[in-house]
C-alpha cells in the first residue's frame, strides 16, 4: 500500500491518537513478511471509523499469532500444534502491547526479519550501489566492492569476504551464479550478473516470509530445555534457554522417507537397543540384502520370528527359504540383537509417537561427515548421542551408571522427568552467531508456500 494512502487514513482518524497507532502497526506487518492487502486498505479508506479499524486489527492479530496461511494446506505433514492466544471477542480491544506480544517469543522471529528486511533493501537499492557501466576486473579497488561483500554475505552465498579489492574470491562466487542462470561464466560483476543477484535476493525473500510463518506456526514460547530436531539443517540441539544450546550433528531421513514434523516427550533411554525392524524395511531392504549376500542377516545378528504376533516363535534363518520369498510373502519379523553393527548403535532415546520414530546411535559414524545427510529412514541419528544423554542425566540430577552396561544387556532407564522434543524443518535458520543461512529444501516442502508471497 502506499505511504500516501496510509497518511490519508492516519489524517482522517486524527481524531484519536491511538487509531495511528494501530495504522502504524498493521503498515509495520510487511516486517514481519505478512502482506496487508490492498482492499484492507481501500476499506478503511471507504469507511474510516474505529469499527473498521478493529475488524482489521482482529484479523491481523490472528495473523501474527498463528500464521496467514494454513498449514494443514501448505503444509499438511506440520503436527505441532499451538494454542490461539487470540481475543475471541471482536469487541475486546489490543493494545499497541497486547499485539507485540503476539508475536513469537522465540529469537529466531527477529533475526529472520532482520534478514528480510536487509535484503528487501538491496532489491530496491542495487541498481543505484552497482549501475549498468560498473564491471569489475580482478584486482579491481572500488568502494562498490565491500557492499558486494556484504550483500553475497546476506544471501548467504559466501562464508566471508573483506576489503574493497575485487578478488579472485569473487569471481569465483560469481561464475557459480552464472553457470546457475546459464551466463557466460567470466566472474564478472555486470548487468546480467546483477540481474541474477537480484533474482536470488527475491527468491531468498520468498523463502524468509516461508520460514517466519513457520515460525508463527509454532508456540510463541517453548519450554526450556528441549531438544530441537532440526531437519532441513541436519543437526540436534540441546535447547537449555534462548541464549544457551548445544548441537549435534545429525542424520534424517530421506526424501522419501521423511523424518516427520512433530513435538513429543522423551521419557526413557535405552542402552544397547534391540532395532524391531519396520515391516516394509525388512520385506524390502533386508529381503533383498539377504539375497544378494546369503547369510547376510545372520551375520548382521538378527532374530527372526514367525510372524508379528509378540507370542511368535523363533524360526530358524537357515531353514528359511529367502530366495524365494517376495516383500508380497514376506510374514516374518526381524529384530537385530545389540552388536557393534546394530543398525541403533549402542543408545536410543525413547518417546511414543504414531511415527515410530525417535533418536538413536548409529553404526556408521563416517556418515556425519556428509555435509547432505538425509539418509535414515525417518529416525534421526545423532553425533555425539552419549554426550547428549549425559547432559540430560545431569539436568536432572541423575548420576551415568556406575558400570559399564555389557553389550549384549538391553537396559532401559527411565527420565526423571519427560523432555520436550521438537521436529521441525526451516529452510533459513540463523546460526550461532545470528547469521541467517538457506538451506537446501531437502523435502520440497517450500514451493507452495514461496508461491503464494
């Protein structure tokens, strides 16, 4: 909306001071990346009284509170759910407070913003920074460099550049940018190469408006400590308070068998678990690697039973004819007994959900040196899990166990008191030091939603 029709409102509800303070706010909601309609606008316009202005101010309340668009649409696999903390009596008024506190309490909320409204600046203000006739050359010096620096920073395109010197760095940065807009790959700064830029920094808008309603999606506050799942940024965190965490590196599953959007509790932890093998791993996977290298499962360790009844017996592998069997006859079901090659590692932690999924160890350490590590079947393995369940035990006051736990012993030890988890998935994300960085969309879960800002 333009700043003259906001004027025209602002001057026309003169008459109460308090009235510009609401225009104001609702005109500050693009800050946040949510749009304020035009005919919301033409509306007060029409009729400028109070009554008007509060329909408005309600309905973008809500919008603040829990989000413009709605998740079971844009995103139908999100199951954290938040409570409204919404007036539901429309003649109940905010005040200026009131609606500030509707935002997300969660600190993430304003470096997002403060992200968006970095590069909102530099989609209107590139041309004048670097025009048509500006080329750099390597070796180039130029004051235009070091705000190139900042704004490949800002979209996150480089880890760090200094200095107002136009490097080989830079055009090294840039050819990546063209070979991705098929331009000719010279690493030059020109109009093209611009227009690429600019083409980005608008797509790095869409998917900050993305992640802030994300944001909105969730509990303005939650509660300390919990774990953070984060999926799209591979990693585990300890949460102890807004300013304190921990992180993991961590492994998810893959596109196809995405690790799920959701909070539970972990109430337990389990030394040495047994892995119960899901029913469509083991007639698919684990049918076929016992065909392809015979004995493959009993090398592995696993038990095999009749069938999934719990009272079902113990069928001996060998007597099992497993060529000819197919993932359609498959009936049986397999449980790999604790070893250093089970699948679970040596600790898991335990929280009831309709997903099966939960945290574990692995087997396969080299992994979390993959930078894209998308490769569980929806569990999250994590780095360091023994450490992360060290710092559990010790926020709850509950000692290691005294002994070493033997390998082949299942032993599960119950929390003190639930941790809260959440599995989420954001595609910018600030980092430690509050720098927002983009990730990879592993999921493909913002196309719908960048469509619509």
């Amino acid at each position: 909306m333009r700043r003259w029709v906001v004027m025209l409102i602002v001057f026309t509800l003169t008459a109460k001071a308090e009235n510009a303070a609401y225009i104001n706010w609702i005109a500050g909601l693009p800050d946040q990346g949510i749009s304020v309609e035009d005919q919301d606008w033409q509306r007060l316009v029409s009729n400028p009284s109070s009554e008007v202005l509060q329909s408005m101010v309600h309905r973008y309340a809500f919008y603040v509170d829990q989000g413009r668009l709605d998740k079971n649409l844009f995103q139908p696999g999100w199951r954290i759910e938040d409570q409204s903390r919404v007036k539901k009596n429309h003649s109940s008024k905010y005040s200026i407070q009131d609606l500030k506190h509707l935002e997300p309490g969660l600190p993430q909320y304003q470096a997002l913003i403060s992200s968006l409204k970095r590069l909102k600046a530099w989609s209107l203000m590139a041309d004048q920074e670097f025009p048509d006739d500006l080329i750099f050359f390597e070796d180039d010096q130029h004051p235009a460099v070091a705000r190139l620096n900042q704004w490949l920073m800002d979209l996150d395109l480089v880890e760090k550049l200094e200095g107002d010197i136009y490097t080989q760095s830079h055009k090294d940065v840039l050819t990546e940018v063209q070979l991705k807009f098929d331009l000719g790959p010279d690493g030059r700064l020109g109009i093209m190469t611009r227009q690429a830029l600019l083409a980005i920094t608008h797509q790095r808008i869409r998917t900050l408006k993305a992640n802030l309603e994300r944001l909105r999606w969730l509990p303005s506050e939650l509660p300390y400590p919990h774990i953070r799942v984060d999926i799209a940024g591979f990693n585990v965190a300890w949460v102890k308070s807004k300013s304190k965490q921990v992180m993991h590196k961590a492994i998810v599953g893959t596109r196809y068998k995405q690790t799920p959007v959701f909070n539970d509790q972990i109430e337990s932890v389990t030394f040495n678990p047994v892995w119960k093998v899901p029913q469509s791993i083991a007639a698919h996977s684990m049918l076929r690697a016992e065909k392809k290298e015979p004995g493959f499962l009993k090398r592995e360790g696993f038990v095999v039973y009749e069938s999934w009844d719990d009272r079902a017996p113990v069928v001996s592998i060998d007597k099992i004819n497993w060529q000819a069997l197919t993932p359609r006859t498959f009936r049986y079901r397999l449980e790999q007994q604790p070893s250093e090659v089970n699948r679970l590692g040596r600790f898991k932690l335990d929280l009831p959900n309709q997903y099966g999924v939960y945290l574990h160890d692995t087997d396969k350490p080299e992994l979390f040196k993959e930078s894209r590590r998308s490769f569980s079947s929806g569990c999250t393995r994590v780095e360091g899990i023994a450490g992360l369940i060290q710092t559990i035990f010790t926020e709850q006051s509950m000692a290691w166990v005294h002994k070493p736990v033997p390998e082949e012993l299942t032993y599960k030890r119950r929390l003190l008191k639930t941790v809260p988890i959440y599995f989420v998935y954001f595609t910018a994300w600030p980092d430690e030091s509050g720098r927002v960085r983009f990730r990879e969309d592993i999921y493909q879960q913002d196309k719908a939603m960048t469509s619509w800002f």
